[in-house]
C-alpha cells in the first residue's frame, strides 16, 4: 500500500512532490545588490559627516587662537600699545598657525589693533578681526562717589 503525506503547501499529484528549500541564485543577487547600494549610501554619509567634523574642530580652534589673543590685547594698558605691526608663529599642536597684531593710532586717544590668525593648514583659511580702543577718563567716576 502507498502511503500520501500531505505537506502544507506542496500540490499532491500522481508523482512525487518537489519541496523547496533554500534561495534562489536570482533571490542571493538582489539581496547582494541592495546591501551594495545601502553600503554604499551609509559610506557618503559617513565621508560627509567626517568632513564636517573636521571643519568644525578647525573652527573651534582658530575662534579660540583669536579670542586668547584679543584677551591678551585687552589687559595691555592703552599707553602700552604702541603703533607697531608684528607676526608670531607657533608650530605646537593641535593648531599650528601665525598670529600677526598690527596697531596703529587713529586719534590721540583711540587705537585700533589688527588680528590676523593664518592657519599653518593652507585647507583653513585665515581669520581676521579689528578691535578698537580707547583712552580712559582721567577721573573715573566710580572713584568720585563718596
């Protein structure tokens, strides 16, 4: 006597029934050029986010070269400033760079201080700022009040 197993899915018929198992060749080809085209997208988003972070850090590092340098002109007394131009280059990392200050007098009583800060990088460009000061009152009136 022939015995029939009846499988979910498969037709019965006279002959054997053919059960299939794995993937297709065609099924690996898509799932290969899909995970392909995704690799590819996240490694562009990668480059692009890598890039934005260095220009970031570069940024950071020249605001902060030129803020230390105007935090050092500002504690200068103004008589101290003399009208003269000069350039400093520090080779030390992470920053490396040529800090130049100009100061040049527009009246008696007021100056104005030129800061150039050149990333040694030529990728980075430069940096520039003007600050202007001026001569304090004789009398400071906070020390007049009694």
């Amino acid at each position: 006597m022939m015995t029939v197993r009846r499988r979910i899915g498969a037709r019965i018929t006279g002959r054997s029934s053919l059960v299939r198992r794995g993937f297709s060749l065609v099924e690996v080809i898509v799932a290969i050029t899909l995970f392909g085209i995704t690799m590819s997208a996240l490694a562009a988003l990668t480059l692009t986010v890598g890039r934005q972070s260095v220009h970031g850090w570069e940024t950071a590092q020249r605001t902060a070269a030129l803020t230390a340098v105007v935090n050092d002109i500002a504690v200068v007394p103004f008589d101290g400033l003399d009208a003269r131009a000069g350039c400093t280059t520090v080779s030390t990392p992470p920053f490396p760079r040529t800090e130049c200050v100009a100061v040049g007098n527009i009246t008696a009583t007021r100056k104005r201080v030129q800061i150039t800060i050149t990333p040694t990088n030529t990728a980075y460009a430069a940096v520039q700022t003007e600050i202007e000061r001026t001569k304090p009152p004789a009398l400071n009136p906070f020390n007049a009040i009694k």
